[in-house]
C-alpha cells in the first residue's frame, strides 16, 4: 500500500479559515488519502496538532472540540514516537541539516512505510529513501 504521512502543519489548515484554498485543497487531499485507507500519522503529529489548533489559529477550536478531532485522528494509523526513533531523528537532524522536529516527522514516515510525505516544511520533490516529499499546497499539485 502507497501510504501518505500527514505533517501536523497540513491537517491544521482542515481548521483554519484564514486560507480557504488550502483549507479545501486539504480537506480534498486528506479525505482521498484517509478512504483509501492510506493516511497515517505520528503520535508527535497528534500533539502538535492538538497545541495548534488550540493556540495558533486565529479563531482557535474550543478545547473540547480540539481533543474531538483527535480522538478522531486516533482512529488512524499511528506511529509511535519512541527512544529509537528519537535518536535516528538526532543522527538525520545532524546529517542532512533539518530540524530536530522535521527530523522526527522523517522518521515517524519512514517507519509507517510511508511513499509520500505531506508537508510545507520541506523540499518539495525531495526523496528520502523511498519516500518523496510533497507540498500539496504547491501551484499545479
């Protein structure tokens, strides 16, 4: 199966108003990955997710309504950020200059056996082993 990994920075625009195109280009992309039971995310993601929309939106969601979405990414598959996975994410950080936390999103996709991983944070078109990077707010994606 051609897994797709969720950065925490796209499934935030599922939630803000601010961008409607990105909103609807989110909402299209998620939808299509998660029916065909392709989406997957980290338990990083779901944290970060959970901080974001509580505290980064212009309009943030109520908290109630926030642990919600969750509970309802939950029901997605979930890599589990764990000792061995931080350490690799320490060692890629170093080796090819991400951050720290884009380092762990590597890893949590690698680990999920993920092809694709969607996010804005980096280099669209990037290949790490057999996964590609992939912006899907990018003109013509």
């Amino acid at each position: 199966m051609r897994r797709s990994f969720f950065d925490t920075n796209v499934l935030v625009y599922l939630f803000d108003n601010r961008d409607p195109e990105k909103k609807i280009r989110a909402q299209q992309v998620f939808a299509e990955e998660s029916e065909r039971g392709r989406a997957v995310l980290s338990t990083q993601v779901l944290q970060e997710l959970y901080w974001a929309v509580t505290h980064k939106l212009a309009s943030p969601l109520p908290e109630e309504v926030a642990e919600e979405r969750v509970r309802d990414f939950c029901e997605l598959p979930l890599v589990r950020v764990d000792a061995p996975m931080i350490l690799a994410a320490i060692t890629r950080s170093r080796s090819q200059s991400f951050s720290f936390w884009d380092a762990l999103i590597v890893e949590a996709a690698l680990r999920a056996g993920a092809r694709r991983l969607l996010t804005e944070d980096l280099q669209h078109g990037q290949r790490i082993g057999d996964l590609t990077v992939e912006n899907p707010f990018r003109e013509g994606a």
